[in-house]
C-alpha cells in the first residue's frame, strides 16, 4: 500500500477521472455492436491465436467491448448497480487507485491468457489445443464486474441494499452469495484453462484482499493487547454510563437551559476526546481506537475518524469506522458481531 501512495503522488493526475462511467459506457458501444452488426463482436474477443498467428493487436483492447451478459431488463438494472457500486469505491480510494484495481485485472487477464497460449502451444497435445480455442470464451468482463463487486462487499460489508428492489440485505452476504457461485461455477468448468483463466481475472481482488486484510489481528500478541486495553479502560464492565456526564448531553443540557453556544468554537469542542478517555491511551497518542485500542503509534498505517452517528467523542480506526455499533443511550462501542453472542 506504500507503494501505490508513492506512485499516487506521483502519477496520480494521469488517472482516469469517472473511470466507472467509461467501463458503463464501453457495454454501452458493445450492445450496439451487437444489434448493428452481431459479426463484428467476433473480431473484437482476446484470442491469443489470432494476435500471434494473425497479427490482430486491436483484440489486446477491444474484448472489453464485449459486454458480459446479453441485453435484457434484469441487464439493464445489474448495469446501473454495478455504476453505482463502482462510483462508491472510486470515491472512497480516488481516482488512482480505482485505475490501478480496474486496469491491473484487464492486465492480468491480457498478460495469463497470452502466457497459457505459449505454454498451451509449446506442449501441443490434442486436449491443449482444446483448451486454446476455449480462452477467447474465458476472457470476459463478467469477472471485471465480478471484482467491482466483491471489492464493494469488502469495503462496506454492512451496508444495505434492496435486492430486486424490495429485499433487504447486506453486502457481506451478498458478497458470500457470489463467493459460493464462483466456487460452483469453478467447479462446473470442464476445461482447466477456463479455472486458471477465472482466478487470474479475480486476481487483482485477491491481491487487495490480502493487502487490507488486517492479518495481525490474528496474532497472540494482538488478542494480548486487546485484553489489556479493555481491562485498562473498563470496557467490558461498563454497561451503561450517564450521557449527561458526555459532551454530547453536555450540549443537550446547555440547549435545555437557554444557554447553548453556537459558531465554530463550540463545534470543534464538541469534537475533542474527553480527558478521561485520553488517560488511557498509551504512550501519548493522539488517535485511539475505541474497539481494538490500536493508535497511530501502534499501527502508523491505519487512519482514525470519529464517528459523527455516536453519542460522545468516539474515535475508530479504518477497520471498525463502519462495524461498530452506534453508541447510543449511554451504550459501549462494540461490533455488531458481539450482539449476536
């Protein structure tokens, strides 16, 4: 992650700007293609045979003009949701680093589907060249929309959306749901060129999977640490607190008596941490999570933001700022996994 901040700073005014509406837009051209004249789409798949053997480059870029499905109404809605997630995340990481997600798995498709070509070619049996001619049907932007989606699901596991409009659910089950689907459809291919081809598009999900993927969460040490700072701060023994006591019912008892501040000042006093949560952040940090107790001394590669929906001055880090349960009536912060125990 390191890296791509570096290579952000520095070649991060060639990124795509809207690059979700470009990906909409190349369906788009795909599906006009398709009705105009249905032979030209042939010309456009990523088939290695014809781009050695025949000299047609264009095929490296054109197959992600293929759209995925064929056109119908269910089509059309799966195209407008697959915008909408897509905008969220080029949001949430900019314009960069969506680009670096985005073109690294047509990359990765590019680059594996040409290398098992060579490797298919150089072994030459009869069940190789089989599998040559099935790589221009594995090479498909189906796994592009795949990867939007399940980086979405990893992103914002609790967020929820209405399915086919009217069923409520969260993404991370949504993302499961895929997740089995994909583990069928793995299953179910005859051909193992197709396999090596589908895990090779999902491989730029893969690689933010494992490089956001808190592993030292894990660790002994870390189950350590959290039990100390839990034990220190009295976390799992509080219960309930008075809200008055907070800065929030602060506020709410200065409104009730006439005497509520109003400007900037009061806004960003309203935000300060308490003294009495500061005592027990160790070492002097100034950003401490109120789940796992990590600071910015701990973990410099995490970032803090305190939660606008929490009643009082809680502060999270990037792993629990959209988990956690908000405070509310004097409750402790907590994962909405700990309800459900």
């Amino acid at each position: 992650m390191k890296l791509l901040r570096k290579m952000e700073r520095r070649f991060g005014r060639y990124a795509i700007r809207n690059l979700s509406l470009v990906v909409i837009a190349t369906y788009v051209f795909g599906y006009l293609c398709q009705f105009v004249a249905p032979r030209v789409l042939s010309y456009f798949t990523l088939d290695p045979a014809m781009i050695f053997q025949h000299g047609q480059v264009w095929r490296l870029v054109t197959w992600i003009l293929i759209p995925p499905e064929s056109l119908d109404f269910f089509t059309i809605i799966m195209l407008f949701f697959y915008y909408s997630i897509a905008k969220v995340l080029e949001r949430t990481w900019g314009d960069f680093l969506f680009n670096v997600y985005i073109f690294g798995g047509l990359i990765l498709t590019v680059v594996g589907a040409c290398v098992m070509y060579g490797v298919l070619m150089a072994v030459g049996s009869p069940s190789a060249l089989l599998n040559i001619q099935a790589i221009p049907y594995y090479c498909s932007t189906y796994y592009v929309n795949m990867s939007i989606f399940l980086a979405f699901a990893l992103t914002y596991p609790d967020m929820e959306v209405l399915l086919y409009f009217f069923i409520p659910i969260r993404m991370k089950w949504m993302g499961w749901l895929y997740g089995a689907f994909l583990i069928y459809q793995f299953y179910k291919t005859p051909l193992w060129s197709g396999r090596i081809l589908m895990i090779i598009s999902l491989l730029n999900f893969l690689i933010y999977f494992f490089a956001t993927k808190n592993m030292r969460s894990l660790s002994p040490q870390e189950f350590r640490r959290r039990a100390e700072f839990r034990k220190n701060s009295g976390v799992k023994s509080q219960k309930r607190r008075d809200v008055s006591n907070t800065s929030h019912g602060d506020r709410w008892n200065k409104s009730t008596e006439g005497g509520r501040k109003t400007g900037t000042a009061e806004q960003a006093e309203s935000r300060r941490p308490s003294e009495g949560f500061r005592k027990i952040v160790p070492g002097g940090a100034r950003h401490v999570c109120a789940i796992c107790g990590r600071t910015e001394l701990t973990n410099p590669e995490l970032e803090f933001r305190y939660c606008s929906r929490c009643e009082g001055n809680y502060e999270y880090c990037q792993d629990h700022l959209f988990t956690h349960v908000h405070v509310k009536n004097g409750s402790r912060p907590h994962l909405a996994e700990e309800e459900k125990q």
